[in-house]
C-alpha cells in the first residue's frame, strides 16, 4: 500500500550471480550496504560480502537500515502522497516507532 514496506527484507532479493556483485568485486569491494528499491519505504537492509553462492552466504548482517526516499510524481492513495498534507511527517513517525520497538 503506498509503497511502504517494512515487512520486505533486501535478504530475500538478493540475487548471488547478479554482474553487479561480479563488478564490485572486481573493483576490489569486499562488502556493502544494500536496501530494497521501489516506494517510499521499500524495507530494511542489510550488509553484505560480496562473496558466496547464495544470499545466506552473503549477509553479513541483517536489518542495518531502513530506506526511505520521497519521489515527486509517483502516486499513491492520496494522489500525490509523497508531498501531500503531512503524510510524510506521519508515515515517519509511524516507522520509526515501529522500528524502535
């Protein structure tokens, strides 16, 4: 709904063979921080080593971070609900305490 996410975890997109990973690594990355993309809260995020054959294997810790973005145009409920009457202020509020709790 909305694009708010937080169930959505950046573990279970991880695609280990993805030509990324294979470029990172090949310009001497040996880890990084990965979040979700889409919608204003897409989920939470993790650190990972860019080695192994499979996403288990490649994170190294989960629930590093929570992602947000504000995208003009994109649409919700509300019609613009990226700008629109406060709910920005009170989808954040809403997140952190559900994320501190």
């Amino acid at each position: 709904m909305a694009g708010i996410l937080p169930e959505r975890k950046v573990r279970d997109l991880i695609d280990a063979e993805e030509k990324s990973i294979e470029a990172m690594r090949s310009a001497g990355f040996t880890a990084t921080q990965v979040v979700p993309e889409g919608g204003m809260f897409p989920g939470s995020g993790a650190v990972i080593i860019l080695d192994g054959k499979s996403a288990d294997e490649m994170v190294l810790k989960r629930g590093t971070a929570v992602f947000s973005q504000l995208v003009e145009g994109d649409k919700g409920l509300s019609g613009n609900y990226y700008w629109g009457d406060g709910q920005v202020a009170r989808t954040l509020q809403a997140s952190y305490i559900c994320y501190a709790t």
